[in-house]
C-alpha cells in the first residue's frame, strides 16, 4: 500500500492488517467528530473498509448492554441559552414591590385625604403642589402603575428563562423567544421611564423647592435609581444593544408625558383640579387653621419659656405640619400669643398666590420650608 492511499480516509486494501489499523484511526476520528453530517461519512468510509477486511482478522466487538456507558468523547449538541443571573431580577422585583407600596400609600393620602407621615418638613409643600399632578390626577398614581408593570415583567422574565428545556422541544419556538424579547423591552421601557420621572423631579425639588426635604420624593428616586443600576448590569453587550430603543423610547415618553401634563403644560387641566392649581390668577385666601386640643399646664409653661427665649416658629396657614405643632402646644397656648403665649409668625398673612412674596419677619430670617 502506498503511502497516499494509506494517509486517505476511505482507503480499503486486501492487506488486512493495514485495513485494521487504519479503521481503528478512523474510528478515533469518528468520534471526535463534532459535527453530525461528518461523524456519518466518516462512519460510512470506515464500514466500506471494514468489510473489505477477511473476518479472521477482525477484532471481537464487545457485547452491547443498557448500562454500558457512552463514549467519554461523544459531544452533545444543544441549543445554546445564556442562563440569566436570577438574583438580579429578584432584586428588580424587590425594588419594584418598594416602588409600588410607597406610591400606593401617597396615592391613598392623595385620594382620601387622609393624614401623611412624614420624617421630614417638606412633604406637604411638595405633595401638595402642582408638580405632584399629572393630567389633573395624583402622579403618584402613576408610579404606582409604573412600579407595579416593572414588577410583573421581572418576574415574568425570570419564569420564561427558567422553564426547562424537554428533549421534544431542545430548541425554543419563535414564539417563546419573541415573548421574552417583548418582556425585555417592556421592563427596559419601564425603568428608563421611572429613573427619567425620578430625574426631573429630584432637579424640581431643588430648583422649585429650595431647602425643603421630601423624604417620599427621596425615596422614591433612590429606588428607581436603583433599579436601572441592577438592570443595566443584569444585561449582557448583545441585549444593551437590543434594548437601547425601548430604554430610549421608555425615557421620551415620560418625558414627554411629564411635560404635556405637567404644571404649565398644554394637557394639564385635562383632569380634576388640575386649572385650579395651575391658573396664574388662583388666590388662596388667608384662614387660620382651627385648633381644637386643650393646652396643658406643661405645654403652656413652655410656650411662656420659649417665648421669653426668643424662639420663632415660622409657618405657612396651609401647612399641615404647622397646624399639628399647634395642636401638640393646645388653643389656650396658641391664642394666647400676645399673652407671652406661643410664638408663632405667619409668613403669608395676606393669603397666598404665585409669586406672593414672605412676611417681612420671615423674609429676613430666611424661611424657605415649614415650620421653621
């Protein structure tokens, strides 16, 4: 046998001994084959040869068995699915439930003007203004509505990643993949749009509202904030690049939602209230708030100390918390003012418009939130 024809791998020769040793190269080869279209010709070239080789020189097969195990070289081929980090979409579920729970309660107060707890001094003034409308509704409401789609998506998304793979359908259908390329969309769309709302409010509070502190609106822009951090690094090159129109049209559309039906904007009166808080002639006349609680004899002695000490409390008549302070000191202690009783200065005693300028007092000891 010449060297060219024992170097080809279909080669068969009489010589029996060469014919055995090159089929037992080939079947190496045969196995570490890792395509199946080659794995079968090269199967099909080392049957030919084999049968051009006298029986006695043929090797024994072993007895086949159920139990005997597979090749250690055989390669498996599946479909190939990148297994997401579940931890990460856990964790955008769990931001999304804290979205949805704080958005909810403000939406409660908002609706049913029920009482709102607040850590710091500013919620009132901020939650009460025009830019806590949208449309004329509580925006609120619509983080609610945000916070609760981007919770559904994520854990949507994981349960579509997670389901497992049956040898009848190794390969995903169309349709299932198409289901999570929109659930990725729609969550991509969702975050963007609650990081961009968070953004244009946190830069309101400090332009419109400077000095106060909305521990809502705070939190609120910290979980949305957060939630685009663990997004953006839950996704791979491939999906930034899948996903920046959706992130980039979730981010326009809030935008452009907050600008129609924002203070000042075309679609603002559309819904309840929303000309009243936003008309340039709406004037809120003067009306002290109506303290009902009796004053202590404790709370009296120390509005007489405060006052003798110079102390200032300085409030706004519609500010909820100033009227809770005066209730804690009691109506003996309030009205009782001139008496060296509770010191207390109104900085908007002639009622309260756009552009209504500070009480004098208040102007000079630079009052910008209430109580001061």
């Amino acid at each position: 046998m010449s060297l060219a024809t024992r170097r080809s791998m279909g080669s068969v020769s009489c010589s029996g001994r060469h014919v055995i040793q090159h089929n037992t190269y080939a079947a190496s080869r045969c196995k570490g084959t890792i395509w199946p279209a080659a794995a079968t010709t090269c199967r099909s070239r080392m049957t030919t040869a084999i049968r051009g080789t006298p029986s006695d020189e043929l090797p024994s097969a072993p007895s086949l068995s159920e139990d005997s195990p597979a090749p250690p070289n055989v390669i498996q081929i599946e479909e190939p699915n990148r297994n997401i980090n579940t931890s990460n979409y856990r964790a955008l579920a769990a931001l999304a439930s804290v979205g949805l729970a704080e958005t909810a309660y403000l939406t409660y107060a908002k609706l049913f003007d029920a009482p709102l707890v607040c850590p710091t001094n500013g919620c009132d003034s901020v939650l009460n203004s025009p830019y806590a409308q949208l449309f004329g509704l509580p925006l609120s409401l619509f983080g609610m509505l945000a916070y609760g789609t981007v919770g559904i998506l994520a854990v949507s998304y994981m349960m579509q990643q997670q389901q497992p793979t049956t040898p009848a359908s190794a390969t995903p259908s169309a349709t299932s993949a198409t289901a999570r390329r929109l659930t990725s969309w729609g969550l991509t769309a969702g975050v963007a749009a609650l990081a961009t709302t968070s953004a244009v409010l946190v830069s309101l509070l400090h332009s419109r509202f400077p000095g106060s502190s909305c521990a809502w609106c705070l939190l609120s822009a910290a979980t949305s904030t957060a939630l685009a951090v663990t997004l953006a690094t839950s996704m791979s090159g491939r999906e930034w690049r899948d996903n920046a129109l959706a992130g980039l049209g979730g981010a326009l559309t809030a935008a452009a939602l907050l600008f129609l039906g924002g203070p000042g904007g075309p679609l603002a009166a559309a819904g309840s209230g929303g000309s009243v808080l936003i008309d340039d002639n709406f004037f809120l006349e003067y009306q002290a708030p109506t303290i009902t609680s009796p004053s202590s004899p404790r709370a009296l002695a120390l509005s007489r100390r405060l006052a003798a000490a110079g102390a200032r409390m300085y409030g706004a008549f519609w500010c909820s918390h100033c009227a809770e302070q005066k209730e804690e000191f009691g109506v003996q202690a309030v009205e009782g003012q001139g008496d060296g009783g509770f010191p207390y200065v109104e900085c908007f005693p002639n009622g309260w418009r756009r552009g209504e300028p500070l009480a004098p007092a208040c102007e000079a000891a630079g009052v910008r939130n209430f109580p001061t």
